[in-house]
C-alpha cells in the first residue's frame, strides 16, 4: 500500500510539472494567480474531501439505524421469551 501511495506521489507531481501554463482562478470575491497542475490538483484534492466527508455522514446514518435495528431484535426476543413462557409445557406421550 505503501508502494501504491509513492507511485501516486509521483504520478501527481510529474502532472504538477507538466503543467505550469499561469492561470488565474476566481470565486467570488476571490482571486488567485497560479499553475494549471497545482490547480487541477487543489481541484482533485478538494473534491475527494468532499466525497469522503458525505461519506462519512453516510456512514453515521447506516451506524444509527444499525443501533435501532439491534435495539428492536432484542426487545422483540425479549418478547418472544415472555410469549413463549406463557405456552403450556406438553412432553410427548402426555395427554389432556
């Protein structure tokens, strides 16, 4: 994995060299002056933040409804004790 994450290092600032054409990025009152490469990869790097950070709210809501599914199943096995001790025993060769 290691290996992987120093071939991507690599990869990402071989693009960042490549591409070193000025540009200018604008938002709103923003304005900043820098490299294609560095600003495809802020671009790169701000979107995978994202992803993970709905990912992680995702997460959170499957580990809540987890926690009330689990919270249900034990209070219908308690149920299922109480109902099936109110059943009447019967053993086999008994009859009423």
């Amino acid at each position: 994995m290691l290996l992987l994450g120093f071939i991507l290092l690599i990869v990402v600032v071989v693009f960042a060299l490549e591409n070193r054409a000025p540009v200018t990025v604008e938002f709103l009152a923003w304005r900043y002056d820098t490299l294609v490469g560095v600003a495809m990869i802020a671009a790169g790097v701000a979107g995978a933040i994202i992803i993970y950070l709905s990912g992680v709210v995702a997460q959170a809501r499957v580990r809540s409804r987890l926690r009330s599914a689990e919270a249900r199943v034990k209070e219908l096995e308690q149920q299922l004790k109480v109902a099936a001790s109110q059943i009447p025993q019967i053993t086999y060769g008994e009859r009423e």
